[in-house]
C-alpha cells in the first residue's frame, strides 16, 4: 500500500480541527493507497492536543511546545511523514472541509499525471457556499504580483479539467515524495504568508509542474485564525511579498517587479480609504516603511 500522510496544523482552533478531521473520515482513497492524518499542534494553550488525543486515537499527534509559525509547524509534520515512508504529504488547513472525493481524486491526477509535482483541489468559501475562494493561481516575479483565479466568483461548471497552474495555494497542497524531496521543506524565514508561493516558484523553477484539479473540492473557513483583510493581515502579506518577490525574482524582473508591486499597494491603500476602512488603508505604507528600515515583522501586534 501507499501511503499519503495528511499535516493538519492546529493553533488554538480545536473546533474547526475537529470538524475537518470528521470530514477527512468520510473521504474515499484510490485502490493501493492508505492514508495517515496527522495533526500539529503549534503550541495551542485551548487544550486542543488533550481533545484530540482523547475523540480521535489514530490521528498521529504532535503536540510541539511553542508556536512555530506555518512554515515552522507544517515542516515538522513533513519530516515526520517523509521519514515514515509517506509516498505523497498533503498540507491541509484545519479551518476547511473536506468532500468525500477530494483524496481520491488528488491521487488519481497525481496517478495519471507522473510529471505532475504537485495537485491541488477546487476551493469554496466555507461550507456549504458554492462561491469560489481558489480555482488555481497565477504567481508572476516579474509584475511582484499572485492571485487566484476565480476569486468570488460562483461555481457553474467553468472549470472542467485538469490542468496546469502557476500556484498552489497552502491551504490544501498534495506533492509527490520525490517533489518534496527535490524542492525541499517550506521556508522557515518567512514570519508567516507566502511559503506555499514560494515552494510553487522553486517547484516551477525545477520543472515541476503544478496542477488544478476541479474534481477535487474543499470547503475553507478563509482567515479562521487571522481575520478576513484584518490590518494586521494586510500588513503581514504584504511583508512576506516583498521578500517572496525580492527572492524569486530573476533576469529583468528584478528590475520590474518593485515599481509594479508599490503601485499596485498604492491602489490597495487607496481603495482601502475610500471604502472606510482607514486602518487597514494606513498598514499599507507602514508595511513598507518598516520593511525598508528592516524591523521585524513579528513586533506587529494583532
């Protein structure tokens, strides 16, 4: 048998971890495959390790003792995984939900596409919504620019296929063993956001294709744990996407990306203000007033 190993990062989010772990139960795996979910606790002080150990016996628990972050606490989980003998590791957020199909279909494409690194499913917003969160992505260096296709839109049956996408988002990634082996772990150096873009840059760079996998849905509770467009997440994405972009960067885009990114914050910001929304507005310029002084992201309170 195959094994997948699943990574459920938990921090002080018991219920929504609880919830995805009920879903996961009901899921169908393709003929050859097992599957061993394991959950992460980084750090949480909501007795979330104590509650899971006790209503689910088989989940493979590790209870870290400080938060390490996402970067931090998913690696944790894949060491583990990879040093067990897992075939494939998927990162899945706890704040989601799981269609019956979803594991079966990421493995048969990853099955039916051997080229194929890495899969991800079709992703609403949380359940029982039909509006699209993530229909695949587009990470451009050159424009300092990502995004998901299909944002908000809702779901008539536009994506039908199996193909190729520039970004996976870590919400919900599944890559072979050999991709993470090859690829490596996620970058630790990230304060948080960004990490699963840049895995998918370093992916693309070694040949690795990524691809989008409509079959496959997931329901996901967006920003469970930081707040839909909260000012602390609009200052902390943007601090992570000046250092994914300032990176990845290559050939002329390291001239073109920084111009393209400060103007499109400079609409953001103003967007921001013109809807009311002045401290999320103003977190823009502090983000990159403190990324050009190089202060810590971390000292940013919630």
């Amino acid at each position: 048998m195959k094994r997948l190993t699943i990574v459920v990062l938990n921090w002080n989010g018991v219920e929504d971890t609880v919830a995805l772990l009920r879903t996961l139960e009901r899921c169908r795996l393709p003929d050859g495959w097992s599957a061993v979910v394991m959950v992460v606790d980084n750090g949480s002080t909501d007795g979330s390790a104590a509650r899971i150990a006790a209503e689910f016996p088989k989940v493979d628990l590790v209870a870290l003792p400080e938060n390490l972050r996402f970067a931090g606490g998913n690696n944790r989980g894949l060491k583990r995984a990879l040093e067990a003998g897992a075939e494939a590791v998927m990162l899945l957020n706890n704040d989601t939900e799981a269609d019956p199909g979803l594991l079966e279909r990421l493995l048969l494409a990853l099955e039916q596409h051997p080229e194929a690194g890495a899969v991800a499913p079709l992703i609403y917003f949380g359940a029982p919504s039909q509006r699209i969160w993530y229909a695949g992505g587009r990470c451009e260096p050159w424009l300092g620019w990502s995004a998901h296709r299909g944002l908000r839109s809702l779901d008539r049956g536009q994506y039908r296929s199996i193909e190729r996408t520039g970004y996976i988002t870590g919400c919900c990634l599944l890559a072979r063993r050999d991709a993470w082996e090859r690829v490596g772990l996620l970058d630790e150096r990230y304060y948080i956001y960004a990490e699963d873009a840049d895995w998918c840059l370093r992916a693309r760079r070694i040949g690795l294709p990524l691809l989008f996998v409509p079959t496959a849905r997931l329901w996901h509770k967006v920003s469970a744990s930081a707040g839909n467009q909260s000012a602390w997440k609009i200052y902390q994405r943007l601090r992570a996407n000046l250092t994914l972009f300032a990176r990845n960067a290559r050939g002329l885009a390291r001239i073109t990306w920084a111009p393209a990114f400060v103007a499109q914050q400079a609409a953001l910001a103003a967007w921001l203000a013109l809807s009311g929304r002045m401290r999320a507005a103003l977190a823009v310029p502090r983000a990159l007033w403190d990324a050009a002084l190089g202060r810590d992201p971390a000292r940013v309170a919630r």
